[in-house]
C-alpha cells in the first residue's frame, strides 16, 4: 500500500487514541499523585495555597507522564497501522 493510505488510516486512529492517552495518563497521575503528596487532588497553579515548589512539582510529574503515555500509545498506533495497512504512518 502507498504511503498516503498508511496516513490517512492512521489519522483516524491516532485521533481516538490521544484521547485514550489523556484519561489513561490523567488517571495515572492522579494515583501517582495520592501516592507521593498523601493529597487526593493535585494542586492548580493559581491555588494560593500552595507554594510554587508544589504546584512546579505537580506540573512537571504530569506533563512527564502524559508524554510517556502518549508516546507508547503513538508508538503502538504507528505498528498496529502498519500491520494492517503495510506501510509506517509518517
């Protein structure tokens, strides 16, 4: 199959799993968060109780595992898309 097919079928695809991604990385912060802060909720930036060290923390942990979230389920879209369709979706 050309190239642009192994695009196109995959525009479809890597759409639904990024919003997989998000809730699947949102729910792992919040427990990785409970875990290491002992707080059910993670601090807001504009929570003015809260000190900078905390609310730079919790940003940094969460954008952390949302990229390796989204990236393994990129990666994992990218190879199924290629099983299917026989080329890589660039």
């Amino acid at each position: 199959m050309s190239k642009g097919i192994g695009k196109a079928a995959y525009r479809p695809v890597g759409v639904l799993l990024g919003l997989a991604a998000g809730t699947v990385a949102g729910a792992i912060f919040r427990q990785v968060w409970k875990m290491t802060a002992g707080d059910g909720e993670a601090p807001s930036a504009t929570d003015e109780d809260r000190g900078w060290g905390e609310v730079l923390a919790a940003a940094a942990l969460q954008g952390a595992i949302f990229a390796v979230v989204r990236a393994a389920v990129d990666r994992g879209g990218a190879v199924g898309v290629r099983r299917v369709t026989g080329s890589w979706p660039d």
